[in-house]
C-alpha cells in the first residue's frame, strides 16, 4: 500500500499505484480531491504528452503544483491515464 503524504495528511492511498519514471502514479479514486486545486500550469513530455497540474492545499498551506496528471496521454503512457503522481517534498512510503 502506497501513501501520498503533505504537512502531516495522507492525500492519497492504493495499491494500484503505476510507477513511471521512478513516480508513483495513484489512481484518481485514491487521491482524496478535498486537497487539490487546479492550477493553471502545464508542461510537455516527449514521451507522455502534456502534463496538468494541481495545487496541494493542506491546513490552509499551499504546496504549488505539487501533483500531476495526463489527461490525454500519448499512447505510450495511456497506462497513466486517470492517474495523478505528486512532487515538491509529497512523501510516498
């Protein structure tokens, strides 16, 4: 069982998780959404497409796109597709 954790609060819990470049990837239905907010960045990976951020908003703080997702993956990573993996100090034990 994986765990997504931020300013002391499990944000996200499976063991479906994907690993992809050394990222756990959580299903959409592990990560608890009352701690995300969209934001307004996003980024290009050659190989996955773009990537969609959120903002992980714990007690008021704020962890800016802290975690990420691809909503329309390019076929070589559809198996991320609907999966969300985090960064910026998230601990996933």
């Amino acid at each position: 069982m994986k765990r997504a954790r931020w300013n002391g609060t499990v944000i996200a819990e499976s063991d479906r998780c994907v690993v992809v470049e050394g990222n756990q990837y959580f299903p959409a239905d592990a990560v608890n959404r009352e701690f995300l907010r969209d934001s307004v960045t996003h980024t290009v990976c050659g190989w996955k497409g773009t990537a969609s951020y959120y903002d992980v908003v714990v007690n008021g703080a704020v962890n800016k796109d802290a975690a990420w997702y691809y909503a329309d993956p390019k076929s070589a990573a559809d198996n991320i597709k609907g999966y969300i993996a985090f960064w910026k100090g998230v601990t996933v034990e």
